[in-house]
C-alpha cells in the first residue's frame, strides 16, 4: 500500500513539473506581450504600434529604386530583429534600412517634385526637358550647387543612391504700370515701388512725395525714434534717431517731452549705471527680410539667422546625438542655400557639446570675422580645447588682405546690431561672472548650484529685434541667470514675441517668472532623441499656463524658419509640413494699435 501511495506520488510530481515547464515556455513564447514600439527610418519615426501579444512588424515602406533589408535593433543597422531579442522589455525601438539596387533621379521645379527617373545603368542617362514657366527662363538643372547636363552628369554620380535635380529659373519681370494700383507700395524708406507680377521682387524705387503721399511726424519713446508717416499706404519711413536738447525735448516733436529712460531703453547714456554695457539705437530703416532657421541638428542647438542687411551669424553647432554620423550637413545644407561663404558672428554660448560639436569645422570650413565665446578655461572640454584652438588660427580676407577674426568673450551686456536690427545680450557682469575650469565651477550669484548649472548658466539671454519684433534666444540659460538678470529689470519693458526655449525644455529652465518677463506667444523646442526627458512635461505646462499659442518642435517639425519682414509681419514655416506639401505658415501681422506714439509729460498713448 505504501509502495501504491509512493508511486501516486511521484506521478503528482512528474505532472507538476511538466505543467511548470509548459507555463515557462508559453511564456517564453509570449515575449512582446504589454510593448510599444517605435519604427524608424532615415532618423525620423515611420510608426509606433503597441502590442498585446506577438509583434506584428508594419507594412514595408516603398521607395522608389530601393528594396528594405529590413528591420534591426540599433540605429546602426547592424544587429538584425529576429522576433526573439525584445525580450522583457515595455519599450523598444526598431531600425528600418533601405539597399539602393537603381539610379534614381528626382527632378524639382521651384522645390515641387515635377519628375522620376529610375535606371539600372548610367550610360544612357539624359537630362529630363525641363518644364516651361510663363515669365521665367530657364537656366539649367543643378545638383548640389553644380550646374549639370547629359555630358557632364556622370561624374558626379558614382554610386546606386537617390539624387535631387534643381531646376533654376529667371523671373522675366511682368511691370506694373506706373498708377497708382494693388501691389505698389510705400515702403518705410520713403520709396514707392513697383513689384513683379510674377515673382513678387520690387524694383523701380521712386521717392513717395512725388506721388501724393501725405506724411505726419511721429514720435516713439519705445524705440527712441522719430518718422514721417504715410496716411494713404499706411507705412512709417524716415526713420531717425531722437537727438535730445538740454531741456530734454525732442528736436523734431517739440511739444513732446522725452524723460531719461529707465535701463535697458535705447539711449542708456543718460542713465548712470556702474558696469552697464550702454546700447546704441538700431540705426536705419526697417527694409527686407530678417530670416533665422533652428536647424533640426538632433540633440542640440544650432541656429542661423541672415540679417536684412546681408550679415549672418550661426549660434551654436550641435551634436551627433540622434542621428549619428555627421549632422554637420544639416548646418551645411543651410548655410549652401544661402550661399554663405564667410560668417560675420560665430556664436558659442556656452561649452557644452551638444553645442559645440561642430565649431571646429565652422572654423576650418568658412571664412568667420568675429567670434563670441564664454569666459571658461580652455580645456574645459577636450572638444572645447579643440576649439580654441581652431578660433586662435581663424583669418577672414577683407578687402584682399587676410585679418585675424575678432574674438570676444560674452561677459556684462553687449551688443550686436547691423542696418535696422540689433541683438541685446545680457549675461553675468564683470564682478559676477563665474569661474569655470576643467575640475570646477564656481558663482557668487548662483547659489547652490552645481557645476553643470553653473556652465549652463553661462548663456546670455539675447533679445534680437527688427521691425518692432523680437526674438528670445536663451542657449542652455537655466534659473540661476534667469533670476539674476530679471533682478537687474533688464527686462523691464519687454513685449516680445518668439522664445526658444532654454535647455531643451529642462526642468531648470524657462521658469514661470521668466515667462511672465519676456511675454512671448510662440516657442522653439531644440532636441532630438535623447535620455534627459528633454522636453519635460514641466516647462511644456508652464508654456500652456502662459496661453502660448504655438509650440514648435525640431524633433518633430524638422528645421523651423522665422522670417520678419520690413513690415514686422512675421512668418514661421516648419521643414516636415513643407515636404508633405501642406505648408505650415503663421503669420503673425503687426496689429495698428502697436504703431503708437508715446507722450511720457502726461502718460497719454497716440495710436497710429
């Protein structure tokens, strides 16, 4: 009998271990249960499923003249996915790779895709004819810059891969006539002008007096300027600088009286402050475009911006952090479509290298006349010291002589400004400027700060102005400088309307006392893929809190380009909606009620 209940025994424990190994391997066999995953290809997200069960990978993508190799498990495409090495995890990613097996030839007119061409061979490749345009002339098909035809084509495409064509056309120039009608306008210089029916470009300037424009004088304590205003088109023009008399009246509007502006208003002279850098007036008229592209570099910041008088800058360089290899052609990419061979500002904002990375080849690329930097030890950073050394060794040629570039560190407040446009920056003064080395950080101001903030807190907070607009540039500005400089009130008076927003969204940064300061309505978010939590829910809601009407992103939206006309309208387009062919434009028109006259002896307002 005890033999019977042994052998009972046993059998319970063979059945138990059986049911054991068969739960273990049904849950072996159920790995991607509870996972959401991200699909990516060429550095942007193709999808994202979430799954219950088994993975089930999406629908191959199609692109002309390629065959997908598949899906792998790094951004290097060099681990395979073999349905088994996702195992326990919530999240995952996945890399798609194309294999170019065909030439492809992609033909654009005015940046819209006009024609394909697939070959398996480039012997018999022939230029496509190109499309004719009313009022333009054709002047060739270009790729990267170079002018190509059937003869010469071949030697610039070695290998199986996708290649963009640009068509490149002269607008033939549809006059107006010489009345008075739609698309004639008084510009703020005074000049009336016709425009190309075609192409919009303005030519044949004449004075604006001669044709009946009726002119009043008006005066602007926020600028500090004096203008003539046309009643008919509804512009100002003449635009001058006050000159104030010992009585501290304006010379060209006696009646009004013009008391010494507080800090941080246009003539700083009159204000005695012990350390302030003063800020000269924005000297000319308001005419052109000022454009300023947030290049979507990965995780990073890299700006440029062309001034309406011709002058460039690049702020900051980026990293290659996301997408890996060499995000420095995005930055080229950009400075070849504005045709940039010498940069007039090189701008570092501080030494960390999601903004430094690519400065040393900025420096040995392009032709750079002035650089600004932070005050820290040279090597605090090897790719920093790299740096430094390549600003020690920078020519420019001016004038057929070759002259070293003007090299500043962005310490106290400063200035930069050309024809119409200026760019305040304030940063720590002199006596409160942080000391920073490879080993150790250290402020009298920033109290409780570690290093890392203290290197960050390093950015000027720079507000660029043009046309009645301004624009916040902050680097990597946290809530040690921004506290600092909102206790100095440079601030004070601040109406502006675009922010890029500090720090990649860091929680540090961008603070609600900050936001109330600035007053801005549209905001840049500069980041890529990254482990930081970069945006971070904290500044995103401070930006909701402040009723901030649009929040653009470089991850998602690709490069983002303001542009600020003569007019102060301002347009921001964004790179990704553009290449869907659905242009995402806002246009913020500059309103009559921000066209005022300002009379401080009784506190009244004159609105245009």
């Amino acid at each position: 009998m005890a033999k019977d209940k042994m052998q009972t025994f046993k059998y319970i424990c063979i059945t138990i271990i059986l049911l054991v190994a068969i739960l273990a391997l049904l849950v072996g066999c159920n790995i991607e249960k509870q996972i959401k995953v991200e699909y990516i290809i060429d550095g942007q997200t193709y999808c994202e499923k979430e799954y219950e069960n088994k993975i089930e990978l999406p629908d191959t993508p199609k692109k002309t003249g390629t065959y997908f190799d598949g899906w792998y498990i790094d951004s290097d495409c060099s681990i395979k996915y073999n349905g088994k090495n996702l195992k326990n995890q919530n999240s995952a990613k996945l890399y798609g790779r194309f294999i170019y097996n065909k030439y492809v030839i992609d033909y654009y007119i005015f940046d819209v895709l006009y024609s394909t061409e697939v070959l398996d061979s480039i012997d018999n490749l022939q230029i496509a004819i190109p499309l004719e345009k009313d009022g333009y002339q054709f002047n060739g098909w270009f790729l990267n810059d170079i002018l190509v035809n059937s003869s010469n084509i071949k030697s610039y495409i070695n290998s199986f891969d996708n290649y963009k064509i640009y068509a490149n056309y002269n607008c033939l120039h549809t006059k107006l006539s010489d009345e008075f009608i739609v698309g004639a306008t008084c510009t703020q210089d005074g000049m009336w002008c016709n425009k190309c029916l075609t192409c919009d470009k303005v030519f044949e300037l004449r004075p604006a007096e001669k044709l009946g424009h009726t002119k009043e004088k008006k005066i602007s304590y926020d600028k500090q300027q004096h203008w003539s205003y046309c009643i008919r088109c509804d512009y100002k023009f003449d635009i001058q600088l006050h000159t104030l008399s010992n009585a501290d009246n304006c010379k060209y509007c006696e009646y009004y009286v013009v008391d010494i502006p507080m800090f941080g208003s246009a003539i700083t002279s009159l204000a005695k402050r012990e350390d302030i850098t003063p800020f000269d007036n924005i000297a000319g008229a308001f005419y052109g475009n000022l454009e300023m592209t947030a290049i979507n570099i990965g995780q990073g910041d890299c700006i440029f911006i062309k001034f309406p008088d011709g002058k460039t800058m690049v702020m900051d360089s980026g990293s290659t952090i996301q997408f890996g290899g060499n995000n420095y052609d995005r930055l080229v990419e950009i400075l070849t479509r504005y045709n940039v061979q010498q940069i007039d500002y090189l701008f570092i904002t501080h030494s960390d290298y999601d903004h430094i990375r690519y400065m040393e080849n900025i420096l040995n690329d392009y032709q750079i006349k002035n650089v600004y930097l932070p005050k820290v030890a040279d090597n605090v950073t090897n790719t920093y010291k790299d740096v430094i050394k390549a600003v020690a060794k920078e020519t420019y040629i001016n004038n057929g002589t070759k002259v070293k570039a003007k090299v500043r560190y962005n310490i106290g407040d400063f200035q930069i400004a050309g024809n119409g446009w200026r760019m305040r920056c304030y940063t720590y003064l002199s006596k409160d400027y942080p000391v920073v080395t490879k080993s150790s950080a250290s402020s009298p101001t920033a109290t409780g700060a570690n290093a890392s903030h203290i290197k960050n807190s390093l950015s000027p907070i720079c507000l660029l102005e043009y046309a009645g607009r301004t624009i916040v540039l902050t680097g990597d500005s946290n809530e040690y400088n921004e506290k600092y400089l909102i206790q100095r009130n440079v601030f004070d008076g601040v109406d502006a309307d675009i922010l890029k927003v500090a720090h990649h969204g860091s929680k540090t940064s961008t603070t609600g006392e900050f936001l109330a300061s600035v007053k801005c309505e549209y905001a840049i978010l500069s980041y890529g893929t990254n482990s930081y939590g970069h945006p971070t829910s904290e500044v995103l809601e401070r930006l909701q809190s402040f009723n901030y009407i649009n929040v653009y992103h470089t991850k998602e939206d690709g490069n983002i380009t303001v542009n600020i006309a003569g007019n102060g309208n301002i347009n921001i387009c964004t790179q990704n909606e553009t290449n869907n062919n659905a242009l995402k434009i806002i246009v913020l028109q500059m309103l009559s009620a921000e066209n005022y006259c300002l009379c401080y002896g009784n506190k009244r307002i004159y609105y245009i």
